[in-house]
C-alpha cells in the first residue's frame, strides 16, 4: 500500500512537472505572432543558410525576431552567424536563458553554445532530444517576436515532429536542391508537413544554376527547376530559386550573413523569397 501511495505522488508530481513546462510554451508562443518551421528532406541543400539569413532579412526589415536551431546533432547557425563563441547567460531575477543577441534585432539559441568544445557529438536518444527542444522554448528569454524560426535537421524525425507537436505553427518552408535525390525526398518533407496539418508555405529552389564569373555562361550544376515541377506536381507554392554563388559559401565560413553582401542573383532571389514568405504568413493572420 506505501509503495503504491509513493508511486501515485511520483506520478503526480510528473504530471504537474508536464502541465508547467506545458503552460511555460504557451505563454512564451503566446506572445510571437508569427512561428516558421524550416525543413528538408536531406541534407547539404543549403537549410540552415536559408532559416539563418532568412531571420537576418526579416530583422533588417525592422521584425523582432528569434531563430531556434534544433539540429542538435549538427548546430551550424552559430558558425554562419559568427557567433560561436558566444556563450549563454542566466537573467537571476527570472531564473530565464537569454538568447544570443545579433543585431540589429535578433535572437538565437542554439545546443552549439551548450558543447564543450566546436568537435564534441552530441550522442542523443529522442527523449533527451524532446527535453532538450523544450527547454529551448520553455526557458529561454524569447519575449515579444514578430518570427520565430525553427532550423531542422534533415528528415522527417524527432525533431521537426517534436517542435510541431509543442506549440501551433503558421508554416512550413521546404528546402531543396534540383537534382532528383534531392527532390524524392522533399516530397516527404512536403507530405509530413500535411499530415501534421501544418501550412507549406511552399518550396525554396537551392543551388539552382550558376554563372561562370569569367564567361557569364549558365551551367546548370545541379540541374534547374526540379524543386518548381516537384512543387507544381504536389500542388504547393514555388517561393522561387537561389542560384549557387560561391560568395554565400565564403560568407557562410567567415560567419557573415550572405544577405548583408553587395547585390547579386542570389541575393536579389533570396530577397524575392523572404517577401513571399512575409506576405503568406501575415497574409494568412489577417484572413485568422
């Protein structure tokens, strides 16, 4: 009967341990108007670029802004924001992480602050994982946004399927590139996104053709306009195609956003994008 009665409040105190952390999301997302989910279906089609520079864009647009990497596995925003030296710090009055500030009027958190060192693995099951995303919202000191945007890893696993089932989400950005491996698997990103009832707010065209610097010829080294007939087959917007410039590699390393470099293709695309994806979501809250 003791061990029975000891098991019950065990339970209880689990229970109310949930409902709390429960409550901490809702009142954390209660106060961010717009939350995007940035996904694909594999790796090295340029995800993380897109979700960093897109939160760089809309901040230089004037939005309050955070950016949540839960590709704990593999945290590379800290690295493409030149913030990997940063480290977290506690607000004592609220007992709160406060995120990394990027200017003008971002904020980051990222497991890539939490790691030793830049070359220790994360060695993660998913329960450790959705504790760990979690925590992320729950206690970190996001305030008042306009975008909150979520980086994933690759696939359709623990973690995109962790956050979506955490707090509502307005949308879904696919990244893909235009070869056919890439395209198989967009299509699942595509068709989670469905089955868990979250808005496509359509698909990104990555690496899509290159100008030779020297002759000015287009070579398509990834193929082109796989990532608009995948879209246009499974009947979902086409937010447009970012053509491979070795710049954005470059800026990327050095830790620089590409969007804050001079003008070129691809950053006259990726600004044509971001105004999609703006005019979609605060489009689709007005029609709420």
């Amino acid at each position: 009967m003791k061990k029975q009665r000891t098991e019950d409040l065990k339970g209880e105190d689990f229970r109310k341990k949930i409902e709390a952390e429960e409550e901490a999301i809702a009142k954390r997302m209660g106060v961010v108007k717009h939350k995007l989910l940035v996904i694909s279906g594999k790796g090295g089609v340029g995800k993380t670029t897109v979700a960093a520079n897109l939160a760089i864009a809309l901040a230089n647009k004037g939005y309050k802004v955070g950016l949540m990497d839960v590709d704990l596995h593999g945290p590379n925003v800290p690295k493409m924001l030149g913030i990997e030296d940063e480290h977290l710090s506690i607000d004592p009055t609220a007992n709160e992480i406060i995120p990394i500030l990027v200017p003008p009027g971002l904020k980051v958190m990222s497991v890539g602050f939490l790691i030793s060192t830049k070359d220790s693995p994360i060695i993660w099951r998913g329960p450790l994982k959705m504790k760990a995303i979690n925590q992320f919202i729950s206690q970190v000191k996001w305030g008042n946004l306009d975008y909150f945007i979520v980086d994933c890893p690759p696939g359709t696993g623990d973690e995109p399927l962790s956050t979506a089932q955490l707090f509502p989400l307005d949308g879904t950005i696919v990244v893909t590139t235009p070869q056919e491996v890439a395209l198989l698997d967009s299509r699942k990103a595509v068709n989670f996104a469905r089955e868990l009832k979250v808005p496509i707010i359509g698909i990104i065209e990555n690496m899509s053709g290159f100008t030779c610097p020297y002759c000015g010829k287009e070579i398509d080294l990834f193929k082109v306009g796989g990532g608009e007939r995948s879209a246009k087959e499974m009947g979902v917007p086409f937010l447009g195609r970012i053509p491979f410039d070795p710049k954005m590699v470059d800026a990327s390393d050095k830790g620089t956003p590409f969007v804050l470099q001079k003008r070129s293709k691809a950053i006259e695309a990726f600004e044509g994008i971001t105004e999609k994806i703006r005019l979609f979501v605060e489009g689709e809250r007005r029609k709420g």
